[in-house]
C-alpha cells in the first residue's frame, strides 16, 4: 500500500482522552516534536520549528495509553501519517491537522527510565452462536431398492 509510515520523537502536549466507543476503545493526545540543530556560531544545541501531531491510538494500545502516558513525558510514535484540511467557518484559508494512526507507542528511554508491566488479557466471555451447526456428515450414497429389500430380509 502507499502510506506514510513514519517514527516521530516528541513530547506529550496534552492529556490523553480516552473513549470506549462501539468498535472498542480509543484514546487522543497532541505530541509536540521540535527539531533541534547544532548552532556552530554558538556552540550549542538549539531548538528549531515546533510541529504538532495528534496520535490516535486504538483497541488494547488505547488502553495502556491511558494507563501510562501523562502530559510532558518523552515518547517514540510509529504509525501512518495522515493530513486533513478542511474549510471552518469564518475563515479565509482551509484547517489543516497533522494526525498519527498509531500502530506502536513507547516512552523514549534516552531521556528517562520506566517500568514495564504486561497488561491483563481481557477476559471475553463466549459469544452465542447466531447461526445454527451446519451439518459436516455428508449422507450415505442412495441404495439400490434391491440392496433395500435385502437389508430388510437380513433384519427379520
């Protein structure tokens, strides 16, 4: 497929919000990522342009978003890059919004530490079957009415 799959590395800019929705759990947060360059005049490290992202995480990687993303920890984001522009009211120029379909999130270990913990399997109780059992046995070939009749005679 042709998508754009990228690996960004900022901080979290906002709060996750968490929803269950009816197609499972999802969870939002801005992710400010600021490029950062060696200034040779100055002999340092500066900050460049700031960009924002708003990563989307679902089904059981919103769940541990939840649980363990809080607003300025450092974080690595792998997913598909998706751009929306859309025209809002009052405004001359379209709205244009950076967002990231999260398929791995992880906190950036050259800045920090953390402790993993494995999240609990989800217990799902079993679903009822809506279809009834299709019959797997395939019938016996059809018997000649002579083989039939001596079935019959063998029997009584």
């Amino acid at each position: 497929m042709n998508e754009t799959v990228l690996c960004v590395v900022g901080n979290v800019a906002t709060r996750p919000v968490y929803r269950e929705l009816p197609n499972g759990p999802s969870a939002r947060f801005r992710l400010a990522v600021t490029a950062r360059y060696w200034d040779r005049e100055k002999n340092v490290w500066t900050d460049g342009h700031t960009n924002f992202f708003t990563v989307w995480a679902n089904r059981q990687l919103a769940v541990n978003v939840a649980a363990s993303v809080e607003v300025g920890q450092p974080l690595v984001v792998q997913g598909r890059l998706k751009v929306r522009t859309e025209m809002r009211e009052g405004q001359q120029q379209a709205w244009a919004s950076a967002d990231i379909d999260a398929v791995t999130i992880g906190h950036d270990l050259t800045r920090g530490t953390a402790a993993f913990r494995r999240s609990a399997k989800p217990e799902t109780p079993p679903r009822a079957e809506t279809r009834p059992e299709p019959q797997w046995e395939t019938p016996p070939p059809a018997a000649s009415e002579a083989q039939q009749d001596a079935k019959a005679v063998l029997v009584t």
